[in-house]
C-alpha cells in the first residue's frame, strides 16, 4: 500500500522533487502567487494574490495537488488557468471522500472518468489528463488513464447585436475619456481585455505615413507589432497625452491605461460615479474594475436588446463583434486569425456559422457594375451592422466600397477608380454622366497644351468611366426602370 511516507520518499528521488522537498512552501497551505514567478501586475489584472491550498482531506492527495500546482506555474500557465486546477483537485479531494477512495492505490481510471463525466468539464479533464502524465513522469504516482472524448458543446459565441452596439456608441462619451478610449480600441483591435490592459505606454511606432503598434499576443506569449489606421494611433495618442497631463511625461508608469478611483460618500448611488470626475493612479487597472464599469454603464444607458430584455456587456463581447464583422464581411480566415490573436483556426467556423445568416447577403437581383464593366451580385452587405454604416464604413465619393476588409487602411485610398472592390449601381449614374462630361472637357484643354502625361491620365479615367456606364446601361436594359432596382434593392436589404 502507498502511504504518505513513501510517496514522499518518491518524491525525494524525481527532478521536481529533489527541487521542491525543501522548499518551505511546500509546509504552507496559503500560496503567494509572487512566491511562484508571477509579477505584481500580473497579480493586480487579475485580481488573485493568494492560492488557498488548506481545504484537502486527503494528505497525500493534497502533497500530489501542490506538486502539480507547482509545475503548473512552472511552465508559466495563466493566472486564470492556476486557480481553475487548484478548484479542480480541491474537487477531486471531495469526491474521492465521498466515494471511499482515501488511499492512493484505490484510485482508478474508471473512478477519474466518473469524477469527469459528474460536470462533462473540458477543464476538469485537462486537469485530470494534466496531473496524472506529471505524476507519471516524475513516477510519484501511475495511474493508467486515457482521456475521453468528452462531447463538445458549440461555443457560445456572443457578440453585441447591431442595435445594442448602436446604443452604446450613442452614449459612449458618458464613460470617463480613457475607458471610453479602453473600450474603443478594444473593439477596433479585437484584443483580449488582458492584450490591452498589459499593452506599454510607447506602444507606437511611425514609419513614413504608416503606423504600427506594439502589442501582446497572449495566447502566444510574444510581442508584436502590427499596422493599424491612423485614425486608431491618433486615439493611442489621444490616450498618451492624458498620461503625461495627469502625471507629467517623466513619470515611470509604463501602461497604457491606469486605474480609476471614486470618492465614497454615503448613500452614493454606483450610478452617481458618471457625475464624478475620477482620480487617476499610476497603477495598472484590473480586470475587475474594468467589468464594474461595463456593468454600471450598461445600468445607466438602459442597454436593451431588440425584444425589450436588459443586456449585460461584457469586455470580450468587443473582441468577439470584431471577430464577427469581419468574417460577416468575408475576411480570410488567416487575417482574422492574425488579428485577434488565435493561436488556432478552431474558433473561426462558430464565427462564420454566426454570420451565415449572411445567406441574406446573396443578392437574388443583379445591381452592381464593377470597374470592368461587369454585372455582378456580390455585395458583402453589412445587414446586421447597418445602422453603424457611417461609423464603420470608408466612404469614398462615387459608388460604394465592398472592401471585405472593415476597420482597417486602404491601399488604393483616393483611387477607388482603379480598385477591384469598388461597385456602382443606377443611382450613381447621373454622377458619372457628370464625371465623364468634365473630363472630357479636361481632356481637350490638355489636348490643345499638348499635356501628354495630362492626357494619358484623364484617357485612363475616362476609360474606367465609360466601362462603367456601359456595364449600368446593360443592366437598365435587362431590368427596364433604373427606379425598380434601387426599390428593390432597398427593400431586401431591410
């Protein structure tokens, strides 16, 4: 039989254990979490400082638990992911008592695959499949197991509905400057909460009219920068100023975004803290605080979905609509991938499935003419987003822009003429007419000044002009009244 002693013994005799048998917080039952490698900050995001290792019946699977604890964060494993396994083993303790199994030897493949199917938990069996191949390996404890296919439910991918994200951009300047300028930025990046919480202060970088920001992929554990609009490194800036403003440009603070605090008075009700100007701190905020304000703004707004029911906004909710907009817009998987940070394609077909209800986006009418001249029905056509059409469009100043790309820099910027993307319908016709008049006339004052370069460009217009009134002349003749396409494009989009 496998007692205490001897399992302690094993210990002595392993890599992990000849580390670790000495160590005295091995004798402690309330874990620093700085004790294990993880920084302050990392403990303030968090909000988690101490692991509460003092509620095990059984000794030997308590000695197991802060071995495998021990790794865990050893291999540098969130913080969100620690505190997950040790709930998980403390768990495993309790069913185990109930179950009569208080010796080491008694513990079976059948009974862990019991303790797993008792929540159907992916976290308890990676808990599970985690501690038994350590234990193993180290030969502390072998326990023959196989990890089952547990039956995956379909993620519930949330994202905010067109007239809830409508409502909080109406009233986003009720929030304080930098968590409006927090929450704007997540959704324009699509970044976990934790990307832009630990995101530094000098985080861009300017290379000619390009800009680029310097962000932590978590799920990769690495930096990088990426290219974003200038629209966006104006609102960094905007951010970066009210740092210096607040405690001046030398102050050593180095994140992005601090934290916020209220005086308390009595009978102070949460939602007075929008009345209030908050005083600022030279510290990093966390995630807590973060969702305080999500939950008290959405009190304050009233936030309602489309059947009359209260909405509750979470921080991940921006980065899940951003995923969605864009695979609604038909973005390639690999760019959306590379935006939000996935460390895998897995998440993106729930995405995808979500906005297929872009079926509705298949255009039963012909009504679009692109630069060739051709009749086309592709339109990405942004139905559930539609009312933020003036906030997440780039307009151009004839036709429209079926960019699949939302959010983001344009590389043919002022020459949607020459762009494959770019689409007209009837309506735009009285416009080119326009268009073509004035460079025809252009055209013969370059002429008679022998302007050759003049008269090349305003040939090569002209020509990307004319092909597309031939291509809307083709498609008014095959569907008679120009006034019939636009009513009907109209009403299918509704």
């Amino acid at each position: 039989m496998l007692t205490l002693k001897t399992l302690q013994k094993r210990v002595a005799n392993s890599d992990y254990g000849r580390e670790w048998i000495n160590d005295p917080l091995m004798n402690q039952d309330i874990w620093e979490l700085t004790e294990l490698g993880y920084s302050s900050i990392e403990c303030r995001i968090n909000t988690r400082y101490k692991l509460h290792l003092d509620d095990f019946s059984l000794p030997w699977l308590k000695y197991l638990s802060k071995l495998t604890i021990r790794a865990t964060a050893r291999a540098r494993f969130s913080i969100g992911r620690i505190t997950h396994r040790v709930c998980d083993l403390k768990f495993l303790d309790k069913f185990l008592k109930e179950n009569c199994c208080t010796s080491p030897h008694l513990l079976s493949e059948s009974l862990l695959h019991q303790f797993i199917a008792s929540s159907n938990s992916v976290s308890r069996q990676n808990t599970i499949t985690y501690a038994i191949n350590l234990w193993k390996e180290e030969q502390w404890l072998d326990i023959p197991f196989t990890p089952r296919r547990l039956k995956k439910n379909t993620p519930k991918i949330e994202v905010i509905p067109e007239e809830v994200l409508y409502q909080v951009y109406e009233k986003f300047d009720l929030l304080p400057a930098q968590e409006e300028r927090l929450f704007r930025l997540q959704l324009v990046l699509g970044c976990r909460i934790g990307e832009i919480i630990t995101m530094p202060r000098q985080c861009l970088k300017n290379e000619g009219s390009q800009w680029f920001l310097l962000r932590w992929i978590e799920k990769r554990k690495h930096w990088r920068f990426y290219q974003i609009h200038p629209l966006v490194a104006e609102l960094i800036q905007e951010q970066q100023r009210f740092l210096n403003t607040t405690f001046g440009s030398d102050s050593d603070f180095d994140k992005l975004f601090c934290t916020a605090y209220l005086s308390k008075k009595k009978n102070t009700n949460r939602l007075d803290k929008f009345q209030i100007s908050p005083i600022y701190r030279p510290k990093v905020i966390s995630r807590q605080k973060i969702l305080q304000w999500l939950n008290d703004f959405s009190n304050l707004i009233d936030l309602k979905d489309k059947y009359g029911n209260k909405f509750k906004l979470t921080s991940h909710m921006f980065r899940r609509t951003k995923a969605s907009i864009m695979a609604y817009c038909e973005a390639e998987d690999e760019y959306i991938a590379a935006v939000l940070g996935h460390s895998s394609l897995d998440m993106l077909p729930h995405y995808r499935k979500r906005s297929i209800e872009r079926l509705e986006k298949e255009s039963s009418r012909l009504g679009y003419v692109d630069m060739y001249g051709r009749i086309t029905t592709f339109k990405p056509r942004k139905r559930r987003y539609e009312r933020l059409a003036e906030l997440l469009k780039v307009s151009t100043p004839l036709g429209e822009c079926h960019r699949p790309i939302m959010l983001g820099d344009c590389q043919y910027r002022y020459a949607c003429l020459s762009c494959d993307h770019h689409r007209v319908t009837p309506e735009d016709k009285p416009k080119l007419e326009a268009d073509i008049q004035r460079l025809q006339e252009d055209l013969i004052q370059a002429q008679a000044t022998s302007s050759d370069r003049r008269v090349t460009e305003i040939e090569r217009i002209l020509k990307l002009l004319q092909n597309r009134m031939k291509g809307l002349e083709e498609l008014i003749e095959r569907t008679g009244n120009p006034k019939n396409i636009i009513s009907n494009n109209t009403a299918t989009s509704k």
